[in-house]
C-alpha cells in the first residue's frame, strides 16, 4: 500500500493512502455548466482538446463538511476535454480554498491542481443558494446564484455523472540555471459521488434557474477567462465524495 505524506516527513501537514483514498463528506455544492464563449486553446496543455465545440465549462462553489484535512469551502472553474486515450474529464485551470493549509499543500503537491486561498462563501437566503468568490476580500471575482426548485430528471441526469475525470498540471520550477529539479507533470485524477437520499428515497440533486457572473475581472485572478456564451445547467447538489488518482498521463 502506497502512503502519501506531505512534509516534513516526521511531521506530515498531509497524509493517506490509496487504499482509503480521499474522502469528502457532507458536502453541498452550487454549479453552472454552460458553453463557453472564449478561446480556451491557450489554457489547455497540448495533450489535451476540447471535447465539444463550442467549449463546454463549469463552474461551481463547494462546501465540504469533513475530509481527511478537515472541513473548508473550495470553488473551481473546469473545461471539458478529451485525453490522448480517448476519455472525457475536466482540465482545472483555476480553483481555490478557504484557509486550509492541508487541504492548499495537498492539491498542489499531490495532483498539481493550482490552488490559491481566496475568501469564498455558499449561503441560503428564502430558495436561493448563492456562491461567492472574492480575492482578496472586497474584490468580488465571481457570483453563482441559483433557485433550485426542481429534482434533476433522468434526460439532464446524465450530464451530471456522479463518476467525473480530472486533469491538471503539476510543476516543480528548476533550482539551478542549467534546469535540475524542474518537472512538469500531467495528473489524471477523478472523483466518484454518493448523492445524499432524503426521506422520501430521492437524491438531493436539484436544478432550476441559474446565473454566473464575473464582477470584478483581475489579471491577478483571470477566472473570467472561462466565459459564459450560454448556460445548459443548474444544479445544487448534497453528497459524499471519494478522490483518487488514475494516471500520470505525461512528465517531462
């Protein structure tokens, strides 16, 4: 069995291993998935292409109740590609986290997703859910918000899998001039979801109208390079979560 640990290795800011995977529970989560009006080519490593045209993107706003580094809110920003073995997923060009070191070091470390902590907050007020993501506080990056009055039904079911791929890019900058140490590694990793059941048996997995905005565009924080042409779907969702890693589809 394959362990994983952060550093300092006597004292580890991380660690699990593959049998357990990572597991995220108690989660809520807001998210659009729309197509995307902008050229995404330049955001995407060469090894993978969009997997529809125009682009598809999603955004979303998660709250995570309990996970192996503890409890934090976390927003991402997708694009739907396709890899050189034919499989569809999401390359991650911008995600961030509330003020969890662990759960920051993790994502960089481990998968090469490109965290950065941000202030990011998911609210209920009458039947609205509503997602913010602002960096540094007072400079509001993005507003998802959603009336989720409807269950998901079976024709939109299927665009949102409880099974989802990943991709990112992980980076060790050189150390010396001449290059040593530098790596530049492309991470397949996916996720598998259990949709929480109310009391009536149902999946807590609902849509209805649904708006993203970019309020404040930065080039410090360029989230607003996903665009929105056109938004498919609206959901708001509870679950469990498992994450694990799949391959090491490139290293150079």
């Amino acid at each position: 069995m394959t362990e994983i640990r952060g550093i300092p290795f006597d004292a580890p800011l991380y660690h699990g291993d593959e049998e357990h995977d990572s597991a995220f529970l108690n989660c809520q989560a807001v998210q659009a998935i729309f197509t995307i009006a902008s050229d995404v080519g330049r955001l995407l490593p060469k090894q993978l292409i969009p997997a529809a045209n125009p682009p598809i993107g999603v955004v979303g706003i998660a709250s995570y109740g309990s996970s192996i580094v503890g409890p934090y809110l976390e927003q991402y920003s997708g694009i739907e590609v396709r890899d050189p073995g034919g499989q569809t997923g999401f390359y991650i060009p911008y995600i961030y986290v509330t003020a969890n070191d662990a759960a920051l070091a993790s994502g960089r470390e481990g998968l090469g997703a490109p965290k950065k902590f941000a202030h990011i907050a998911l609210t209920r007020e009458g039947g609205l859910v509503q997602g913010t993501l602002e960096r540094p506080a007072g400079k509001r990056l993005l507003t998802i918000t959603a009336q989720p009055d409807s269950r998901l039904r079976t024709a939109a079911r299927q665009i949102c899998s409880a099974h989802t791929n990943f991709y990112s890019i992980r980076h060790l900058p050189p150390i010396t001039q001449s290059g040593k140490g530098a790596a530049t590694q492309l991470v397949k990793w996916c996720t598998d979801r259990t949709f929480r059941r109310d009391e009536s048996g149902e999946e807590v997995l609902f849509t209805g109208p649904i708006s993203l905005t970019y309020d404040s565009p930065s080039v410090i924080d360029p989230v607003h390079n996903v665009a929105v042409r056109e938004i498919m779907l609206g959901t708001y969702e509870e679950y469990d979560s498992r994450l694990q890693v799949v391959d090491l589809l490139s290293s150079a």
